[in-house]
C-alpha cells in the first residue's frame, strides 16, 4: 500500500506559507525527478521506499515492505526528523547563507496517520505474529460460551496465526494459557516500539501484577500523609499511624505498590505501601521533569566520549590554522572570484589534512552577518571540555583515603581473628561511605581499588569466604551482608548463578532493615531478582518485585551494579507497557537508555532512546516550557554511528543548547554538524570545503564563545567563518571576519597577530580592495624589520607586491616579486620560489611582455615538477600550467599552450577537483572553438564541461554548455551527430521547463522540431512546432508568437522537402 506525504514550506513566525521558498522547493524536487538517486537514497535512510515523486503537488509517495520500515519512518516522523531531512535535500546554499531566513524556515510533512497505521496493522496481520489486547464485547461474548482463551479486562495476548481464518492462537501474558481467539476479539497495539520490544524482550513468565496502571496521576516527592494504620509485615516495612507525616525518599510513582519513605515521627525508614498514603499531599517534580529529577536532567545531557565538543574544539583550531605566513600566494586576482578560488585554495598543514581525512571538512560558506538567536545560546561558561559520560554518569569519589586491604593466606594467619578484624571493622559500617562505591559500580573496579596481593580471583575469594566465616563468628552483620554481596557479585562475574543466589538469600535474610546503605539494599535486590528471573522462579521473583522496583526506580541518581540490572528493568518495562503506565514506563525507559550507554551498546540503545524522545514530546503538555530530557545529542551520536548521515545532521539541528552544566553547547552542535553535512549522500564537497549548511550553527559558536569571553576559540571561528565566505563569494563577509579576527588575535599575542593580519591583507586582495591591503603589508614590513624571519618577509613581500599590482604600480610589484624571490632563495623553499617566479611571469604577461613571461612560467613549471606531488602543489602548478598556455598562444606556440592546458586538466583530474576543472574546461573549449579550432576535440571538452555542471548542479551553467553542445553536434551533420544533437536540445528544454523560463522553452521546442525536420522524422515537426507556439501563447507573447511562427515556416521554407507546408505558418 502506497501514503502520500506532503511538504509545506512556512515562516516560524507568522505560521503562514512562503509561497517563493516552497516554489523554489518544488523546482529543486522537479530537477530531482530526472534523477532521483539522491531522492531514492534520503528516504531509504528513513526506512521509507520512494515509489515517485510528484513535485506539482509538493508530495511524495512511498511504500514499506517490512514492519521495521513503518516503525523507523514512523519514529522519525514523531520526531520530526522527516521535515528537516526534505531540507536538507531541497534548499541550496542560497537559502542556508541567509541565517535570519533559515531560521524563520520549516519545511512541515502531513501524513494520512490513520492510514500509516492501516499500513502497519496490515503488516502485522500479514506477518501473523503481534501483541494484542482482547477487544471486551468480543471476548466477553466468547467466554458467556465458554469457548476459546479465557481473559481479562485489558489482558495482552501474543497472538499467532496457525491457518484458520476466524481464530488464531493466542497466549496470555498474564497467566501463560495458550487457546484460540477469535480475529475479531484482537485490537492489535498500535505503537511499533511496543511490538518490537514485546518480541525481543519476552520473558519465561506472565506478568506479575504488581504493578498496575495509572489514571493520569503524575510522579510526586516531598511529603505526604498516611490514610491508614499499618504494622508492616517484614522488618524492612515502615510502621505508621493514620494521619502520620511521611516523608517520601526520592519518588512516588503512580502504580506502584511501594515507595522508600521516613517518618518524621519516628526517624524510621523502611518500604511504604503506596495504597496506604494520600499522594495528592505530594508536590509534582516541578515543571517539564515529569520523571526525572533535576539532578538527573543534567547527568545524561552529556555524550559519549567521541562526540565530546573537546573533539571539535580541537578541530576547529586545526582547521582555522593557515600555512599563509610561510607559503606565498599565486597573485592573479582579477579574474572572476569564483574561478580563481577554485584554482588558488587556502593551503592547510599536512596534520590538519589528516586530522580532516575522515571528515572531509570544506572552507565553503555564508552571507550576511545575522543576530544570533537569543532562544539557542547557552549561559557563559567554560572553555575547557564537559566531562565524559561516564564522569556524569557514575558518581566519582576521591579515593585517596580509601583503605586497602593485602590478600594475606597464610595457614596461620587465617585462624587469627586479629589479622581480619581491620576489614571487618571497615565493612561492619551500618551506613554508605563513599568508600563502598567501588563495590557497587559495573566495573567490579574494588578488585583494583579495594584488595590487592592476590595472583587471581579464586584467592580473592578464598578470602573473603574466610572473612564471611569470621563475621559470622563475631556478629559483624553488616560485614556479613557485604562480603556475602561480593562473593555474590564475583559468582555473577563467573556466571554462577546458583552460588550467587545462595549468597544474595543469606545477606538478604540477616539484613534487618538496610536503609543506612541504600546502593547495597538495591543491588541485593536487583541482583537477587535478575537471577530469580534468569532461572525461571516465578514465586520467589514476584514476592521480591515490588520492593526492587521501589529500589530502582524510585532513588534518583540509581548507580547501575550490574548488567543483570537490564532483564529486570525489561520485565518492570513490559509490565509498564501491559497495565498502561506511562509516567513508570517513561522512568524506566530512561534507566535502560543509561545502562545501555554505560556498556557502550550502541545498536541495544537506539531504538530506547527514540521511543523515551517520543515518550517526552507526548508525556508533556503542549504549554510546557521546558523538557524533561533532550536526548536529541545521544541520538545524533548513535545515528552517526550507524552512518546515518541525513538523520544524524536532522537530529543535531534540532537540538537547541541549554544553559544546563554538562549540556552540549553550540560549539559542540557546530562541530557535529560539520562533521556530518560532508557525508551526505551526493555531497561534493572537496577535501577542504565547509557546507552553508553550517553558517547558522558556526555563529551561534561564535556567539556563544563570545559570551564565555573564550578569545582563542572566538579567534578560530572567525578565521572560519572568513573563509567559508570566501568560498561562497561573500566577500564581503571574508573581509568582516578576517577583520574581527585580527582584534581578537592581538589579545592573544604576536604571531597570532600576524598571522590574522596577513590573512585580513589577502581577503582585501580577493576582494578588489589593493589599497587596504597595501596598508597593512606595508605595516606589517615595518615591523618585521626588527625581526630575522626571512620567510615571513617573503611572504609580506609577496603580498605587497600583489596589492601594488592592484593599484597599477607595476614598477614597485616587481621590486617586491624580486624580494620574494631572494628571501625564497635564501632559505631554499622551491614551493615559494615557483610561485614568485609564477607572479613574476604573470606580472609579466600583464605588461605585454610573453616571452619574458614564459621564461619566468617555464622556470615556475620546473620547481614544481623537483617537489614531491600533493594535492596542494600539484593545483598550483595546474594554474601556472593555464598561464604558460596563454602566454605560449599570444607567442603563436600552439601546440605547446595545447599540452599546457590538456596537462593542467590532468592535475584538476587526479585530484578530482570539479571548480578548477571547470576553469581549465572552458579554457580548452575556447582553445578548440577560437585559436586551434577542431569541432570534434570541442564536443569532448563540452561534454565535459556539461558533466561538471550537472555534479555542481548549476542548471543555468549546464543549459548553457547543453546549447552550445548542441550546436557543436548539428555542425558535424551526421545522423547519429543530429541525434545527440536532439538530445541535448530535449534536455536544455527539461531544463528551462523546470526553471519555468517560457521564451527559452519555446525556442528549445522549435529547435527540437527543426532537428526532427533534419532528420526527415516529419511526423514530430509541426508537434513540436506548434508545442513552441502554444507555450508563448499561452503567456500571451504575441510578439514571441509571431517570431516562432515565421521560423516554423522558414524550416520548411528553406528546407527540401513539404515547403508548402510553410504557408500555414506564415499565414
């Protein structure tokens, strides 16, 4: 079954259309139709196949084959991961430059919802294997019968088709009774996540009903008052009185049959009841925690190590680093920008490169410097990196006063309580010391911290077994229950299970109230219920359940013990999801996504993190202000992992930065989103490119290391900033950064300085401004006077001369070329020798001067082939390639200038840079059309020239290489020639039709129908004749009307054959 899913471009603001950008959207998606593959490759990342698209009505239609594909496009829908991809695909750089326009911009999707879910429960059926609820009037009716499974109100069952149309069999997940029900008593559960989850996390036994649902009651704190009388009846249950206060410890959670409490009567502290108090007494967690607390919103805000912001702050001052101080600069600046910084790009140090392989980071980018949106920026803070997850996650403690205990067997010493009374004494503590949270964290890190002189484990517990019997001996219960906890911990981490069990029951039964060391209370319950759960005890699990739950989700700030911790949130998660408690299945769903990141499990973490991202957007009332968890940066680091490169760039941009200790900042959000724009799909983004995309994001950076005065971060991002506007041919906007870059360098200190100056000089020059220019070099020679740093002399000489040239002081340019040159000399640098040779021969040239010209150019050509080839010096010498060509035609030295350009196209080649084979392209079809004409070798660099448009996606530049092409073809006369000819003429027609350019569109068709008449297809003429016709008719240019109609009539005028035919045009 197909959906349609359609797009709407509107403003944030006024919540209206915007009728130019969503036309501009449906052009991008018409010239997408006639090749798809970036189309097909977008929604195939969002688990959805593309059947068409169908720009007129601004929609796609798509189809899933599978239920994971409807479940994962669903979730990204939910999370609006869908809109922000289509914008992605659909807005060009334009659009991305203008950051007040793109911030005011969404692209909105609307889908037929009941029909997505119609296509997920016909997969479902069609699979014949899901979770169900019993519908009641069906089921009711059946068991008045006495036929089939008998239910309850609300009961899951997992249903599975066996062949027969009216009944399937079905199993209760509450009692385990397998029967048949009937297909119509079945509602099939709508969410994909609990279809999913149900399946790969079943467990041996029902459900336990401890648990129950909730009637939209929230979870509370603080203090509450007791309805009832109650005399507990285990040592750990809190004895209370009517009307009592009681203090909650940590949560209540609706639903749940106990919570940890204190009377402020009694100072006691023990299990509560839930049905025995009046939560309405209770304060709510407070606005958008919902079920968390606010200790816990900050902890799990930070990402895993290789997403950390330190990473990309690292980057960053690799990529803002310039080699511009030590390598010159080739100086012909005064053709167009676009061309010429494709041939003269920014060179970068070898390690940057390599820092930047696997990111492929690029200096493209921006427009007008935009207000940074107040909404997004994080509060001053530190310049220094967040801590890592696992510091966030796990509470670290300084252990330098922790006690250590040597390992000591000796025969006779085991028999001498003296020799264990120490760590008898340490462990009999009846309340938590941070020394005990080596022995309760994953890690089992007190084999390191707490015992050392042991050769292996064994020893360890031959050990503690002695100590354990000593314990005993002396009454020591609390050591008792702490060593058997070890010994059970150490069974588990052998996986021996029944042992581990026999320890966790002894500790559990001597315990007698363990409320003064909460971790251990938790972990003995948590261990002990996982391995009544692993080994089938159904009883003994479902007595222990309700307790455990209050010890693991209730505490905030729960300290995971072990991995045996997940099958009994799973189980306390099923039962969440069977009863309907969505503020228990919230709570529980964060604990899983935290364990799960604490293991590294990235692949066992996704599909938890989505479903407690949508848990939060629906758990919350549309007025809330704030969110319980933005869990937005842990998907963006999970996605990006699973090279999901669309979604991860989604869910990165929509991630705002919030004020919060240990929250990713913008320079984090800047730097992901950088790293992952260049694996777009049919990105071509070359090796030292940075996308539009990220010009929004890179200011925010900015704006936010402005406001935590962080100079050296600020510094970077403007030298940043100044060159992605450079490439995009803002440069104005290069000039304005480079500037800002320079005041903050001279806080810094004075290489900074002259480093930032000189490329401040260097955008002035791009920029047609010699003059400013000229000031700062002169400036900056001043001052290098008093200085021995020849090759920084050179490189300001270079420069100077550069900027003189500029200003028409050829004279002078000279002297410093010469400079330049001497200074590379002096210090042996053949890479600066070339290139000043190079300017030298240029100057030259400028001057009317070829040979002279071509002496310095052939001398520049010879250094470059004594160096050792990279990216770097062999695009160089591709441009000083294209000028020894030129200056050997003004000598008539055609054959050479031939070899000159075909070899530079063989540099631009190798290194698959399209913008400088673009320049060397249209100078090689200038050489073959003008000065060495030859129709055939015309075609070939045409072609190409049509080739390199098409992977820019410049659709003017490509109509316009495809008319000229199709002259070239029509030229060679031949059938096959005409043809191609044709094809051309169809495709600059598509063109023009999807750039709705009538006029150009109309002669494309009567150019189409003159081709047909060349190749005696008559039957075609006069349909594409009157087709140019109608399309200026139809805008009422009467006077384009009338040109086409006396062309049509000329074709068949002039032409050999049904001349007669020309009358009706001319009439």
């Amino acid at each position: 079954q197909e959906i349609s899913l359609f797009f709407s471009v509107e403003s944030r603001s006024s919540r209206c259309l915007n009728s130019q950008l969503q036309e501009a959207a449906r052009k991008k998606l018409w010239a997408l139709e006639s090749d798809d593959r970036d189309v097909c490759a977008l929604f195939k990342e969002l688990s959805a196949r593309l059947v068409c698209t169908q720009a007129q009505e601004h929609r796609f239609l798509l189809t899933f084959k599978t239920l994971e594909e409807a479940w994962k496009f669903s979730t990204y829908l939910t999370l609006g991961y869908v809109g922000r991809c289509l914008e992605q695909l659909l807005f060009d750089q334009e659009y991305w430059l203008n950051c007040a326009l793109m911030e005011d911009t969404e692209i909105r999707v609307t889908v037929d919802e009941d029909r997505l879910a119609t296509i997920y429960i016909g997969l479902l059926l069609q699979e014949g294997n899901f979770f169900s609820r019993a519908v009641p009037s069906v089921w009711q009716g059946e068991q008045e019968r006495e036929e089939g499974l008998q239910l309850c109100k609300n009961e899951l069952i997992h249903v599975k088709n066996i062949g027969e149309e009216s009944k399937w069999e079905g199993m209760s997940l509450l009692t385990g009774r397998r029967g048949l029900v009937s297909v119509t008593a079945l509602e099939p559960l709508p969410d994909p996540f609990y279809q999913w989850f149900l399946k790969n996390y079943a467990v041996s036994f029902g459900i336990s009903q401890e648990i129950s649902g909730t009637a939209s009651q929230p979870i509370v704190k603080g203090r509450c008052t007791a309805t009832e009388d109650h005399r507990g009846a285990a040592h750990n249950e809190l004895n209370f009185s009517k009307g009592d206060s009681i203090e909650v410890i940590g949560f209540v959670i609706p639903g749940l049959p106990w919570f940890v409490g204190k009377s402020l009567s009694s100072g006691s502290i023990g299990f509560v009841p839930t049905r025995y108090i009046n939560p309405e007494a209770c304060e709510p967690l407070g606005e958008g925690l919902v079920f968390l607390s606010e200790e816990e919103k900050s902890s799990l805000l930070s990402i895993p190590y290789n997403g950390d912001e330190q990473h990309f702050i690292t980057l960053f001052d690799d990529l803002a680093r310039t080699d511009i101080t030590s390598v010159y600069r080739l100086g012909e600046v005064n053709f167009d920008t676009g061309k010429y910084l494709t041939m003269v790009c920014l060179s970068l140090p070898e390690a940057v490169l390599r820092s930047c392989k696997d990111i492929q980071l690029s200096w493209e980018e921006i427009n007008g410097l935009a207000t940074a949106s107040t909404s997004e920026l994080s509060s001053p803070g530190s310049e220094s990196a967040p801590a890592t997850l696992e510091d966030i996650i796990l509470e670290k403690v300084d252990d330098f006063d922790d006690p250590k205990f040597f390992i000591d067997l000796n025969a006779g010493h085991m028999e001498d309580a003296d020799v264990f009374d120490p760590i008898l004494t340490f462990l009999n503590q009846d309340s938590y010391v941070p020394s005990f949270q080596s022995f309760y964290d994953l890690s089992f890190s007190f084999l390191n911290s707490t015992f050392y002189g042991f050769s292996d484990e064994d020893e360890l517990v031959l050990y503690l077994e002695t100590c354990r019997s000593w314990a005993k001996k002396t009454h020591s219960v609390w050591a008792h229950v702490r060593l058997c906890f070890l010994l059970g911990k150490l069974c588990i981490k052998k996986i021996k299970f029944s042992q581990a069990r026999v320890y966790f029951e002894e500790a559990m039964s001597i315990l007698d109230r363990g409320f003064g060391d909460l971790p251990l209370l938790a972990a003995l319950h948590v261990n002990l219920a996982s391995i009544y759960l692993k080994q089938n005890m159904k009883h003994k699990f479902s007595s222990l359940l309700g307790k455990t739950v209050a010890l693991l989700v209730c505490l905030p700030g729960h300290s995971f013990n072990s991995e045996n911790e997940l099958e009994v949130m799973m189980y306390v998660l099923k039962e969440a999801i069977a009863v309907g408690n969505a503020p228990l299945e919230a709570r529980v769903c964060f604990l899983i996504v935290k364990l799960f990141l604490q293991l590294g499990k990235n692949d066992e973490v996704l599909p938890f993190t989505e479903h407690l991202q949508c848990l939060i957007t629906t758990l919350l009332s549309p007025d809330t202000s704030s969110v319980p968890l933005d869990a937005t940066p842990i998907l963006s680091y999970l996605y990006d992992k699973k090279y999901l490169p669309n979604i991860a760039l989604a869910s990165a941009r929509l991630f705002v930065p919030s004020v919060l200790k240990g929250a990713p900042t913008p320079i984090w959000r800047a730097g992901f989103i950088l790293q992952n724009t260049s694996k777009l799909p049919g990105s071509q983004l070359e090796r030292s490119s940075i996308p539009a995309l990220a010009c929004f994001y890179l200011k925010q950076a900015l704006h936010f290391s402005c406001k935590s005065k962080a100079v050296p971060t600020q510094r970077m991002l403007c030298a940043i900033l100044s060159r992605m506007y450079l490439q995009h041919g803002v440069l104005d906007g290069a000039v304005c950064y480079a500037a800002m870059a320079v005041t903050l360098s001279r806080m810094m200190g004075k290489e900074e300085a002259f480093e930032s100056s000189l490329s401040l000089g260097w955008m002035y020059l791009l920029n047609s401004q010699p003059g400013p220019a000229a000031d700062i070099m002169w400036q900056i020679l001043h001052s290098l006077h008093r200085t021995d740093s020849v090759t920084q002399g050179g490189a300001v000489h270079n420069l100077l001369a550069i900027a003189l040239k500029g200003e028409g002081q050829v004279q002078k340019a000279a002297e410093n070329y010469l400079q330049a040159l001497h200074k590379a000399k002096e210090t042996g640098n053949k890479r600066n020798q070339a290139i000043a040779l190079a300017n030298l021969g240029q100057l030259s040239f400028s001057r009317g001067a070829s040979q002279l010209s071509e002496l310095y150019l052939l001398q520049s050509a010879q250094l470059y082939a004594e160096l050792q080839g990279s990216e770097d010096l062999e695009m160089e010498l591709a441009q000083v390639l294209l000028w020894l060509a030129q200056a050997m035609v003004n000598r008539q030295k055609v054959e050479d200038g031939k070899l000159c350009y075909e070899l530079a196209l063989v540099f631009a080649l190798k290194w698959n840079n399209l913008r400088s084979q673009l320049h060397i392209t249209e100078s090689l079809c200038h050489f073959y059309s003008k000065v060495s004409p030859n129709l055939q070798a015309c075609i070939t660099y045409h072609e190409h020239w049509v080739s390199l448009a098409q992977k820019l996606q410049d659709r003017e530049m490509e109509d316009n290489a495809r008319q000229t092409l199709s002259q070239l073809y029509q030229a060679l006369g031949t059938s096959e020639a005409l043809r191609q000819s044709l094809d051309c003429t169809k495709q600059s027609l598509r063109i023009f039709i999807d750039l709705e350019e009538p006029v150009k569109a109309a002669e494309a068709w009567l150019q189409a129908g003159r081709l047909y008449y060349l190749m005696q297809e008559d039957e075609l003429v006069e349909m594409y004749f009157q087709a140019a016709i109608q399309t200026a008719l139809k805008r009422e240019n009467f006077s384009l009307a009338m040109d086409l109609y006396e062309k049509a009539g000329d074709t068949f005028f002039n032409g050999s054959r049904n001349r007669d035919r020309a009358v009706e045009f001319y009439r």
